[in-house]
C-alpha cells in the first residue's frame, strides 16, 4: 500500500525545489562562483613577468608560483569537507569567494612575499570552491546536473580565457601591475555578493554529515585517477604547448595562438560535453572517445608536430572536454549531496597532488633526452591506458552504497 508523504516531507521538498526565480539567481550566483576558479591564476600567469622585474623576485619564488595553484587545490581541496561540516556547502563557498577576495587583494598590497602569500590564499579560496560546487548542483539542480556543469564549466574556462588575455591590457592601461592584477578581486566580491542570500538562509544550508568511506571504493578511485590523469595532460598542454611547438619551427606569436585554440575551442565542448553524460547510463564510451582524441593530439605532435599542428591543438582542445565530464561524475556516481562533496573531495585532492607533477616530469625528460618525442609518446600511452579506468569510473552505481544510478 503506498503512504502518501508526510506535510514536513512535503514542506522539506518545497523549500529544497526553487522556483523559477529563485533558481535562476541560484544558476547566476553558481556561474559567478565559476567565473573565479582560475581568473586568479591565469591573471598571474599573464603578468609573471613584468611582476618579477617590478618586485625583484627571484627566479625561484617565480617558478614556485606556476605550481603552487595545483598544489594548493590538492593540499587544501582535502580540507573542504572538514570546512562543510562545520559551517554547510552553502556557507562554505561564501568562505571561500571571501578568502579568494581577500588574496586577490592581498597579493597586490606589497612586494614579493605578500605576493607569494597572497597567491596562496587565493588559491585556497577557489580549492574550496572547487570541491563544494559540484554538491550545489547536486543539490539544487538534481535533473539538470549535465547542462547546470557544462554551464558553469564553460564560465570557468571563459574566466581562464579573460584573465590571460584582459590583465596585460588593465595593466599597460593603468600603468600598473598591482591594478592590472587586482581588478579581480572585484569579481570575487561580485560572486560574494550573489552568493550571499545562501549563506543567511538555514533552509538553503546542508551540513555535511559524515557518510560511508568511499576509499575502498573502486568507482570512487576510478574517478579520482581519471580526474589525476585528464589534469596531467590539461596542464602539460597549458605549460608546454608552446614549447612544443617553438621546437617545431612555429613563431611565439604562432604558439600563443595555437594553445589560444586550443583553449577556445574547448568552450563550447565543456557545455555540451555533462549535457551527453547524463543522458547516458554509464559514461565509459563517452570518456573513452575523448581520450582517444587527446592521445591522438599527442601522437601527433610526437610523429608530425609541424605538418598537423592546427589539428592536434584542435584534438587536444576537444579531448580537454573531459574535465567537465568528470566534474558530472562526482554527481553522477553519488547518491545525494554529501556524497557528492566527499567524492569531489577525494578526487580533486588526490587527483591535483598527481597531477601537479605532471608538467614537471615533462619538462625535465624533455632536457633529459634533448627532444619532446618520449614526452608526447608517454602522454599517448597515458591517455590510452586511460580509458580503461574511465569504463570503471563510468559504471552506473552509486558509491557509498549498493545501488545502481
């Protein structure tokens, strides 16, 4: 006989569903949120440059700062859940665009150490964020996980583009590296402020309680090594690219707009990418196109880096569409929203801490062997050892429990 639900179950279920307004600031304030989780390190990247003349850094404090993001993500992603059962998912992204404000301010207010520890604090902000994000859209967005990711994203790979290539001209405008690099900090209070009506109301906030283990979980680590896999080769592609393509004979102007390319073209595939996975039962033949793509990109810039070189900057662009896809998994893969925050943290951080040693690894057996041909041939076999592990982390269950998604 079925029971009909109770009124708190009912009042419960009303509060947890917006309205139609209200979800459409909701997607807002996530969009904005978005928009900041790598504005900050791309930002930095742009002016490194004339930064180190300007404060006279070292040669090694500026090489540090082109790995502290991705260990930061690592080191202080593991704490997100720590944050979330303390003070909510809602309230802890509040924290989090508060930190990230704050070092974006900080990291222009003196010379090369408050840059250092400004950075770091930064990138603390958007660790945070990082992992609890994806619980929102669980939460909020339960129908509409795929196109609400892919959404949020493009927003963050638009906001990656716009810090790269708007803070050299705020820069040379104002006359100032300090402004040029600290005009976002007003986006960070943007996204704040949007996300402020969440942090007040209780019936908005999820406190986290502490669920089933997901590290004997084969799923769960399935999802945490593809997420480790897909972000060696994201930042090889990021740090390297160039490079790789300097050695071919190309000029720095035609290298720039190459990884340009390859960036941009990503965009529309980060939208549309979740979109197709949720509306797929198991996500192992999606992951397994797009590390097929990604490791032609790679063969092809170890067999013909010159003759193909629009090609596979355009493959590894497409083949890049599956960061979002992973993001859509720790939804997919969890059965509610704290499930879905503890596996985001459990990829995200393990997955960053092997992925932070990806570019370096690259760098040095490219001046090891003289040559980017071992490199871009161990990149290939990685992106194709990848999609067995992406037929695991692409099975229809849930971790954390007995049942099938």
């Amino acid at each position: 006989m079925t029971t009909a639900p109770s009124a708190a179950a009912t009042v419960t279920r009303r509060r947890r569903t917006p309205r139609a307004s209200q979800g459409a600031l909701l997607l807002l304030a996530v969009l904005l949120v978005a928009a900041n989780l790598r504005l900050g390190v791309t930002s930095l990247g742009a002016l490194l440059d004339q930064v180190q003349d300007a404060t006279g850094m070292s040669a090694a404090t500026a090489s540090s700062l082109t790995s502290l993001p991705v260990l930061c993500f690592a080191v202080v992603g593991a704490t997100g859940m720590a944050l979330a059962r303390r003070v909510g998912v809602h309230r802890g992204i509040g924290v989090a665009m508060a930190i990230l404000a704050a070092g974006l301010l900080f990291r222009v207010a003196g010379g090369s150490s408050l840059l250092v520890a400004g950075t770091l604090l930064a990138c603390a902000g958007i660790a945070l964020a990082n992992i609890l994000l994806p619980a929102v859209v669980k939460e909020h967005f339960p129908h509409r996980v795929g196109s609400v990711t892919g959404a949020y994203s493009a927003m963050l790979s638009g906001g990656a583009a716009l810090g790269a290539a708007a803070t050299v001209p705020v820069a040379a405008a104002t006359d100032s590296w300090r402004v040029g690099l600290g005009v976002w900090a007003a986006l960070a209070l943007l996204a704040l402020v949007a996300w402020a009506p969440y942090c007040r109301a209780t019936d908005h906030t999820t406190r986290v309680r502490r669920g089933p283990s997901l590290w004997r979980s084969p799923v769960a680590w399935a999802v945490t090594i593809i997420f480790a896999t897909q972000g060696i080769a994201a930042y090889v592609v990021m740090s390297w690219l160039p490079s790789v393509y300097l050695e071919a004979g190309f000029s720095h102007a035609t290298s720039g707009l190459l990884l340009a390319v390859s960036i941009l073209i990503g965009v529309p595939v980060f939208f549309v990418a979740p979109t197709i996975a949720t509306r797929l039962r198991s996500q192992g033949h999606l992951l397994a196109v797009l590390s097929v793509l990604n490791a032609a990109g790679f063969l092809g810039l170890w067999l013909a880096p010159a003759q193909g070189a629009w090609l596979w900057a355009l493959l590894l662009g497409v083949g890049g569409g599956i960061f979002p896809v992973v993001l859509t998994l720790f939804s997919l893969r969890a059965p509610d929203a704290e499930t879905t925050a503890a596996l985001s943290a459990m990829g995200q951080s393990v997955g960053y801490l092997i992925a932070a040693g990806g570019p370096l690894a690259v760098g040095l057996l490219h001046d090891a062997t003289g040559s980017w041909s071992v490199p871009m041939a161990l990149l290939t076999g990685l992106m194709l050892a990848q999609i067995s592990v992406g037929y695991v982390a692409g099975r229809p269950v849930l971790v954390g429990t007995h049942r099938q998604a």
